[in-house]
C-alpha cells in the first residue's frame, strides 16, 4: 500500500492518488493547495512497487516544485493585486456589514476585521464572474453556439472545461492574470462547443476567436503558479 504522505526535506507532504481510466502511465503533479500536496495519477491497474521506485526517482522533481512555487500571499490591507492586468491596493474600513468599491486604483472593503480576507475574495470571484460570463457568451456568439451554464470554481489542475452539454467551467483565479490571458482561456473553452478535442481543427477555432493565443497560452504556462499564491 502507497504512502499518505511523502518526507519531502524532512517535511511531509499529502500524497493524493487519482484513478484515471484513459491514464496508460503514471504521472506526478506538485500542487499547492493545503500547503502543498503530491498527486499522483494512475492507470486502473498498476504495479505498487513500480509506483514506489517512480515516486522515489521523483523526488528531486518534487524538491525543485517546492523551492519553486511561490510562497501565499494573504489579503491584508495594503496589499497591491494584478486584477486582470491592472494593479489595485486593497484597502479596509472596519464595518459590521459587507459591501464592497472599486476605485481607480484600489478596492475598498467594508467587513469586520475577522472577515477581511474571505470578503476580499468575494469581490474579486465577482468580478472574475462578471468578466468571463461576458467574455463567453461574446464569444459563443461569435461562432454561433449557446453556453448551458458558466461557473466558478477553485480549481488547481485545470484552468478551465467544458462538457459535452455546453457547461463551461473557469477557475476564478484567472482574475489575477491580465485580461488578454483570461480571454484566450475564454475562447480556448468556446471552441471546445464545436470540438471536444485539441485536434488542428479545434486550434484553428481557437485561433479565430484569439489570433495572439499561442503567446497567451506559453504566458500561462510559464507563470500559472503565480496565479495561486493570493488568497486564503
């Protein structure tokens, strides 16, 4: 039987073990949440001691995501946050009621000081949902398609899906990545509505909706990490 955790520099590190019935291999992924966890995917049927040596050999991997992955960020008042490509500085007024304003340069929360922080993240989950609810359906049009249903999740492996019904699925931290970024993931989850794939013919719709795609997909591959760091 696999280990639940794994010593990573002494420190130990939830091993997450996810079942996948088109996975013909096992692989690992570094993810952040809780603190940082490992989760490895395995096919049905696999070799436990073969996933033993793989997780052992991977070790120095797992070293390097740890050093790597930038250290959280929480909402505190002064804070300065990349909101769709514009910086604003989070600002507080101790009030026994929520509301929250945008200014030219900076959010204003009213919360109790205990409840600050998940406030903060309130407003921009709104804000997240306003723009990418907007920027789907411009977009759908454009291809002639209807969207089902749009929501907001917090997700860690996937920045965005969309099922075979027309559900669409965005994590809501594209809110701290610029807003050209935020819409290619837009029009990237469109094109799925006419192929479910990533054949030629999918990036090609892709490509019509967001022409600068390949640069905002290697953006958020290289810097995606950084788009977890602010919050709870």
């Amino acid at each position: 039987m696999l280990p639940s955790y794994l010593q990573i520099k002494g420190k130990p590190f939830p091993l997450v073990l996810r079942k996948n019935s088109k996975a013909r291999r096992l692989t690992l992924r570094w993810s952040t949440e809780g603190g940082g966890q490992i989760i490895l995917t395995h096919p049905p049927r696999y070799s436990k001691s073969l996933a033993f040596t793989f997780l052992e050999k991977s070790h120095p991997w797992i070293e390097k995501q740890l050093i790597t992955s930038p250290p959280k960020i929480s909402f505190t008042e002064g804070l300065i946050l990349p909101i769709l490509g514009k910086n604003y500085e989070l600002r507080h007024k101790v009030s026994t009621t929520f509301r929250s304003w945008w200014g030219d340069n900076h959010l204003l929360i009213h919360a109790p000081m205990e409840h600050f922080g998940s406030f903060v993240q309130k407003a921009l989950q709104q804000v997240a949902r306003n723009f990418l609810q907007e920027r789907t359906l411009i977009l759908a049009a454009q291809i002639q398609k209807e969207v089902k249903r749009i929501t907001l999740r917090e997700t860690k492996s996937r920045w965005g899906s969309c099922s075979a019904d027309g559900n669409i699925s965005y994590s809501w931290r594209l809110i701290f990545a610029p807003e050209q970024v935020a819409d290619y993931l837009c029009a990237h989850e469109v094109a799925h509505l006419i192929h479910m794939d990533h054949s030629p013919h999918f990036w090609q719709i892709v490509e019509g909706l967001c022409p600068e795609y390949k640069v905002l997909r290697q953006w958020l591959r290289k810097n995606g990490k950084t788009l977890f760091q602010y919050g709870l």
